[in-house]
C-alpha cells in the first residue's frame, strides 16, 4: 500500500492509498470510503480480501481527515469530484466503490454522479438523507450529533466539545469485531479522534443536510448490507434507501451491529466482481 499527497485543481490537498495496479488487465479497481471518524488509511481486513480477489484497493481522506485539506462547506456530493480527480490522476477510468457507515453515502454519490464510469456500488451500515418521512432518529443509542449537525456547523462544533462516545452504540459482536479482525478500525478511529473532531462535524453537516444529489438517479446496480441489530444506523435507513433506489437490493444480517457487518466485506467484493 502507498500514500499519495495529491494536490487537486483547487489547490486543496488530498491524502489517498492505493495497493497499486495489478498486471491482470482485468483486475477490478474499487474506490473505499472510510467511515466516520477514519483516516482514510486502508484497513488490514480490507486489504486481505482485496488481495486474494486480485481487486485494486483505493482510498483517500475525506476534508480535513487524515491530512486531506478542509473544504469549507462540503456536501456529500462533493466527493464525486474529489474521486474523478483522484481516478484521473491514477489512470482508472472504470471502478466499483465501496463505504461503511459514513462513507456510505459518498459511495452512492460517486454512482449517482459518475455513472459513466462506476459498474457498481456496495454501502455498508449506511445512513438515508436526512428526511421527515420516517423517524430518522429512532433507534439511535447516541443520536445527539447529528441532531446537533441538522442545525449547523456551529451547533455541531459546540456539541463535538462536550461529546463522549456512548458504549452502547455497539453491540457485543460489534465489541468482539473490534477486538479480533476489526482491531485495526479501532486503532485507526482513534488516531483520527486524536487529530481533531473536524472531520466528524463536516461528516455529520453533511449527513443532514440535502446530499445534492438525488439517490433516485442511481444507475449503476447497488447493494445496500445491513445489520439487524445496529445501533448507530438502524435498519430502517437501509428500508429508506432500498424504496428509493431503483438498482438497489438489500442484504439484511439480521444478528449484526454497526462493525459486525462488516464481515460481509469480502462476499461484497464478490458481488462487485461479478458485475463485471
């Protein structure tokens, strides 16, 4: 795996990780959108399913995570961009894309906005946008972040200086996941909580407000894997987004939490391959 300080035509900075193209002409290349809060750096489980997958395994920093360069009053859909310049810059032209948690709806806006160049989409434990038409909040052990976010950047900074992360959120496979082959995921959310809560306010503003895009004007095929049991992004998102995205079918494990599902990492990237 490699690290890239790419400067973008904004002049920003973008952090990204690559494992680097592979000789087989064929090999699928899959963009990763880190969940919140992440560096962007690749995690090892990803990066062992990817290699005995001969999958080309890409992620970058969100703004202002990671090394990656605020960016001022981003969106969701933002990141589309930010992925076609990253792209460009590599060589890919064609890609699947993947995100859990946070990460998944910059993956959806990445198939929403780049059609033309993504087969395929898999999110993980992803929010909806924010509406009114279900209870968006409910089942949320700890919802009061991105309540704070739905009122602004300001309200959801006064919040991150008082915030503690409620254990609760996770269930006991998701505790267990994050002892055994998700350890990495743990250590990585914290050297990113240690950097600053910066990243994770801009994420959750984000969440909040409209995406700019619409997930109807999806294309490419999705699939939407959620737990049962999560407490952080309950199944009723995934129940929004499977109603309002055309392409999109749902696999639903019912006993996992918000890191359990993310054992279906590899059969997810079987599924990514097979679109091919």
């Amino acid at each position: 795996m490699t690290r890239t300080d790419l400067q973008l035509a904004d002049g920003r900075r973008l952090v990204a990780y690559d494992t680097g193209a592979l000789d087989a002409p064929e090999a699928l290349t899959v963009v990763w959108h880190h969940g919140s809060p992440q560096t962007g750096a690749l995690l090892e489980p990803l990066l062992a399913a990817a290699a005995t997958r001969n999958i080309r395994l890409v992620s970058y920093a969100r703004p202002s995570y990671g090394g990656s360069s605020p960016r001022a009053g981003r969106d969701i859909a933002s990141a589309a961009a930010d992925v076609a310049e990253l792209l460009d810059a590599l060589g890919v032209e064609r890609f699947a894309t993947m995100g859990a948690s946070g990460g998944g709806p910059h993956a959806l806006a990445c198939a929403a906005l780049l059609s033309d160049r993504v087969i395929g989409a898999v999110t993980l434990a992803s929010p909806a946008p924010y509406t009114d038409t279900f209870d968006w909040y409910g089942g949320m052990v700890a919802p009061g972040g991105l309540q704070a976010a739905a009122a602004g950047r300001d309200a959801r900074e006064r919040y991150a200086a008082t915030d503690e992360f409620d254990e609760k959120s996770f269930t006991p496979g998701d505790w267990a996941a994050l002892s055994g082959t998700w350890a990495s995921l743990g250590r990585d959310a914290g050297q990113a909580d240690a950097a600053g809560p910066d990243g994770l306010i801009d994420d959750d503003v984000a969440l909040a407000a409209p995406w700019g895009f619409d997930v109807g004007d999806i294309t490419p095929p999705v699939l939407l894997v959620q737990g049962g049991e999560d407490r952080v992004i309950p199944p009723s998102h995934a129940d929004w987004l499977i109603h309002h995205i055309p392409s999109a079918q749902l696999w639903l494990r019912p006993r996992d939490g918000h890191i359990a599902v993310l054992a279906a990492c590899p059969v997810a990237m079987d599924w990514l391959r097979d679109l091919r």
